[in-house]
C-alpha cells in the first residue's frame, strides 16, 4: 500500500505531537485527556499559535495502529483530537479502534471538512476565513469562537441560530490580544448570557 492509500484509508497519519495532559479550553476544561495533534491545516488563522502544524508533510506519516498503542494505557480514558485541522484526515479507522477500547472521543474542528469518525463531543471553533461547511452546525455540541477584536462579536452571532439545541456557546478571547479584549468578552457575555468565557487556561498552568 502507498502512503497516500495509507493515508486515505485512515491507517496512517500525519501525527505531530501526542502528550497526556488536561484539557484547558471549553466545555470539558479541567478534565485529563491524551491529545493526539495531527499535522496539516489549510485554514490560515493569522493569530495561529500552532502555525507548524500546518504543513502535513513536516510531521511522520506515523501507522495508525501505532498511535492507538501509545493512547491505550492512558487512565483517562479520553482523547481530546486535534490539529491543526484533524478533518482533513479519515479518522474513522482512529475512532472506532479507540471507542472500542472504552476511550471517549472529543474532536477539535473548524468545520471547513467533513466529518469523518464518530465522537462523544464535538467543539467547533469557527474560522472566519473558512468558514464551517453548512451541515456541521448541527453536529457541534459546543460552539467555541475566538474573538479578537470587537467585529468578532457579530461573527460569533451570525450562525448561532444553525447550532443544535443546547449547543454550548463560548467566546475566546486570542491569547496574544487578551489584554485588550479581555473587557469586552466579560462585558459582552454579562449583556448576553447564553455566552460563556473560555480561558486558554493549561497556558495559565504551563502545560501543554
Ligand atoms: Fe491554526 Fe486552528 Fe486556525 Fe488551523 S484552524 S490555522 S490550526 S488556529
């Protein structure tokens, strides 16, 4: 099989870094889980703090199989998988391995692909740029927005009406601006409180 059969088929990915760590952002914050952050993102955030893992072809096309042996003695029995952009990739090979051995699956998306395995939780952090595609909306159990200046407020609005019922919704002050908007998104979700605040918060605790 060729690497991009292997690729196709799911049983190999360009796996970029995997950490036993929390989850620090969003809906399930504080909870422990085993990242996997698989390479290649065609989105093109200018406040990106990942922007390595946007070429695919820097990172191991690492055997799928592989990735699942590291993930299984993780006593958290969860995975949080993420990028760059996981969707370009089929993970249904990935997901159904690890959901047979009783691991929960949370997907960190931009919804600009597909969606290819089955999860437990689906966040969707929209990007403006590419924005998700129409039928994702109804899929996400949390709506993860990133705002960087005050226009963002709009966006973050725009598609909320698509969203599934009882979506959780949180606005994201960027990290390298949070000095500045910080404010505004405090003040922002007092005005509107079907919003929550999600802080970058492992970046607080310095872990990864
Ligand atoms: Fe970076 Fe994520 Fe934006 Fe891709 S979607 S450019 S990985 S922030």
């Amino acid at each position: 099989m060729t690497d991009q059969e292997r690729l196709k088929s799911g049983l190999a990915l360009p796996l970029m870094e995997d950490f036993y760590t929390l989850q620090g952002e969003g809906f399930q914050t504080g909870r422990a889980a085993y990242f996997l952050r698989i390479g290649g993102c065609d989105v093109g955030c200018s406040w990106c703090d990942v922007k390595e893992s946007w070429n695919a072809a820097s990172w191991p096309l690492t055997d799928t199989d592989e990735i699942i042996r590291r993930v299984l003695d993780c006593p958290a029995k969860s995975v949080v998988i993420t990028g760059a952009e996981p969707m370009m990739y089929n993970l249904d090979y990935l997901c159904r391995d690890l959901s047979n051995s009783g691991f929960e699956l949370f997907l960190e998306t931009s919804g600009s692909h597909p969606i290819s395995g089955s999860w437990d939780w689906i966040c969707l952090s929209p990007k403006k740029f590419s924005p998700p595609l129409p039928e994702i909306y109804n899929l996400a159990d949390e709506y993860k927005v990133i705002i960087q200046s005050a226009g963002d407020f709009d966006w973050a609005e725009k598609n909320t009406g698509r969203l599934k019922e009882g979506c959780a919704l949180f606005l994201q002050p960027e990290w390298s601006v949070i000095d500045t908007v910080m404010e505004q998104v405090v003040e922002y979700v007092k005005a509107n409180p079907k919003w929550r605040i999600s802080l970058q918060s492992h970046k607080y605790m310095r872990i990864p």
